[in-house]
C-alpha cells in the first residue's frame, strides 16, 4: 500500500488516471489489518482502483456524470462485491468517459485521462483510467469494461492487455432488464496474461439473479498454449471496409510475425460476413441497450453530452421490428463465425484504426480520407467480436514511428477463453511488451 501510494503521489498528477482516491491513513490501516489476518482470497491485500462505472461502498462513483458527481454508494455492486471477497483492497477509481461512452477518457468531473507514452495524446476509452494506471504501475490488476473495445481500445493506445470475455462468463449487475441486452460484458486488464487468469477467475461465475451465466474452469495458473500448428485467420482491414491509419497495419505484422514464429500457420481471410450490415445491426442494437440504460436521465438532457444524446434519441425512435431485423443479421454473423472457427484456432484483427489522437479532440471525424458518419464509427474494427459475444485478448505489438504503442486484438470462438489466453501467454513470453519502451 504504501508502494501504491507514493507511485500515485509520482504520476498520477501528470495522467489523471486514478479518482476518488480514499485517504491515505485509512488505507494503510486497512493494509496493516490485512496483515495481521489469514489469508482471504487470491488477492488478499492487493490495492485495486475500481473503474467509476461500477458502484462502490464508501466511494465516489460518478460515471463520469454531473448527474452522479456527489453520490457516494452504501452498497457494492457485484463486482467490487467479488474483489472484495478475494482480498483487494478498494482504493478509489480509474477514471472515465462520461457513462462509458466514446473511447476517449474525459468528462465534466474529473477531467481528460492522458497518455503516458504522450501526455498530449488520448488514452482511449472507455477504460482508460485503467490501462492508464496499469502502465504506469500504480496498480498490478485493473477491472474494465467492453461494449465497443473499451478495454481492447486503451489497452492497445497504453501497451497492455485487455480481455473481453465470452459474453455470459462474467455477470453485469443484477438491475434492470437482464435478458435482453448481450452486448456489454466486464473484463480483467492487467501488463501480463498470467495476472489477467488471476482476475478473470474472480470475476467469473454466474449470479443466481441473471439468467445467461454459466460456470467456467478456473484458468490461473495459466498454462501456455502450444502454438505450434494452430492456424490464425489474418483478416486485416476487412477488405478494406475498416479505414486504417498509415502504418497500423504495419504494425499488426508485428504480432503476426511472432505467431509464425512460435509455430502458428498464419493466413490471410478474406472478408468473411458484408461490414455494413454488420455495422447497421450493431447501431440499432447498442442505441437500444445504451438508450434504454439512459432513459430515466431523459428529463436532464441538458446534462448529458451529445453522444448520450445520440443514444438515447436513436433508442426512441426504434420499433420492435427495428431491434428484430438487427438481432437476425446478428445471428446470421455467429453462425458465420462458428464455421469459420472448424477452420481456424483464431482470428486476428488490429485493435484500433487510428493511433492515439489528440487528447483535446472528441473523436476522429476521418480516416484515411474517409469521413466518419457517427461519433463510434472510427472503432467499428471491434465490433466483430462485441456483436456476437466472441472473447477477444488485445495484446500490444510494439510503437510505431513515433513511439506511440499499438496492438491487436486475438478472438477465439465462444467458450474458448482459457485456450486464447494460453495462446496470450506464450506471445507474451515471446515479447514482453509492456516491459519494454519505445526508442
């Protein structure tokens, strides 16, 4: 804790990563108490900020919202319910965009989350805190959260991993409608494979009051894969429907090089289901989820930024039909995927379309000559994973030119977690990216 502390007191100051920080005396009593008693779980003692989506006891937790900016929870949801439980020692949040919308981490209450590769670029989002906070060490472990790369996004712009689980294997909290919205799942971020297995076990597990969990093996100790003969579908820009940035696919060559190399038999896939329509049934679908999150701030409009209002404005207007029609194209794609999947062990896709941009900018409104149509549209290379639920482990591939890191996200088939993240394991024994700096 004290370590903790005093790397805090160093960086944060200039990365704006951790909030709600709890006083520093009753941390280090906390952290005395746990050393005078019996082991409690597997992360007995370890400090862990929180992600400021999540409610926590006794902290503040915004959302990044004005709406939200003074409440301070009585109550844990799950998640922090099940750190506590393990051992953690909540300490505070990781900062966010507001509700988690848009990857880039800035809002109203606590202000913009840096680089710290380049203080003046974005960190991504929605996670951003997190893989902030992780690179620069101030904490081991971090919890994010993934609708539409929010944590495969920061944790490629930060030189981390990040895990989206198998939609199921992680429960979301037990409010609201828990049947309909398959989209958003929790997910552990950590500087190493091994340390992820760790955290997605306390994680895991359904919960009695939600009906689509399912109980998992435990995967720590995480066992590397041996990579030799697995076959990895390389599907690139998606024949050109994902705009890249000049020499990000360059450097997803990076990652692919060292598959080949650790035995894998590496192939291009040519684009395997048409983009848009999975575009226009991903639209339909998270308005709907996100909307119908935001439907009781409807009546404090003025509070909300304009991609919340985009949401819930959207979600108004769409019909049962609407969500039916995009719902189908959504099956069409998993069983697309699921054949794909008797062929390749996994598939391979950079992480982000852009490098990490100016902190001071919402979002990218072009790419490559391309104009975006939507404040998300820039981060649609994340979607074939997010839509049908696939787990996707985003691993660093080293920095570009300018020194500015970047990766790629891996996605195996549904319930394949375990086996990607061997595979995650041995690339990272091959790389050890997060311990390395750009030139």
């Amino acid at each position: 804790m004290q370590a903790t502390l005093a790397r805090i007191g160093d960086v944060n100051g200039t990365v704006n990563a951790i909030v709600g920080l709890r006083d520093p005396d009753d941390l280090l009593a906390e952290a005395k108490a746990f050393d005078n008693k019996p082991a409690q779980g597997p992360l007995h003692g370890l400090p862990i900020a929180v992600k400021d989506l999540v409610n926590v006891r006794g902290i503040r937790s915004t959302h990044g919202s004005p709406i939200f900016a003074d409440l301070i929870p009585d109550t844990d949801d799950l998640l922090a319910q099940r750190l506590r439980d393990a051992g953690a020692i909540l300490i505070g949040k990781t900062n966010v965009p507001e509700f988690g919308l848009g990857s880039q981490t800035f809002n109203p209450v606590y202000g913009t989350t840096l680089n710290p590769y380049d203080s003046t670029r974005t960190c991504g989002g929605s996670s951003g805190g997190a893989a902030v906070a992780l690179a620069t060490g101030m904490v081991a472990l971090a919890d994010g959260s993934d609708m539409m790369g929010s944590l495969r996004n920061p944790a490629a712009w930060c030189n981390v991993y990040g895990f989206r689980p198998s939609w199921g294997r992680v429960p979301s909290e037990p409010v609201g409608d828990t049947f309909l919205h398959q989209l958003s799942t929790l997910g552990p971020m950590a500087r190493d494979p091994h340390d992820i297995a760790v955290l997605l076990d306390v994680m895991s597990g359904p919960d009695h009051r939600q009906p689509h969990g399912y109980s998992a093996d435990p995967v720590a100790p995480l066992r590397p894969v041996d990579p030799k003969g697995l076959r990895i579908g390389w599907l690139g820009d998606w024949g050109g429907a994902f705009p890249m940035e000049p020499g990000i696919l360059d450097n997803a060559q990076n990652a692919l090089r060292v598959l080949a190399d650790l035995g894998c038999d590496v192939e291009e896939v040519e684009p395997p289901f048409p983009a848009e329509a999975m575009w226009e049934s991903w639209i339909t679908l998270r308005s709907w989820a996100v909307g119908s999150g935001l439907a009781d701030t409807k009546d404090k409009r003025d509070r909300l930024k304009d991609s919340a209002l985009w949401e819930l404005d959207r979600a108004m207007t769409l019909s049962a039909m609407d969500v039916h029609r995009a719902s189908v194209i959504r099956s069409d794609w998993f069983r697309v995927a699921a054949a794909l999947f008797e062929t390749y062990d996994a598939l391979v896709l950079p992480t982000a379309q852009v490098w990490p941009f100016d902190a001071g900018n919402d979002y990218p409104e072009e790419i490559a000559g391309r104009r975006m149509d939507t404040y998300h549209r820039w981060m649609q290379v994340v979607l074939p994973a997010s839509l049908i639920g696939l787990p996707a482990l985003a691993v660093p591939a080293g920095f570009g030119d300018t020194g500015l890191p970047m990766g790629v996200q891996i996605i195996g088939p549904r319930g394949g977690d375990a086996r990607l993240l061997g595979l995650g394991a041995a690339y990272h024994g091959a790389t050890h990216w997060p311990q390395k700096y750009p030139p």
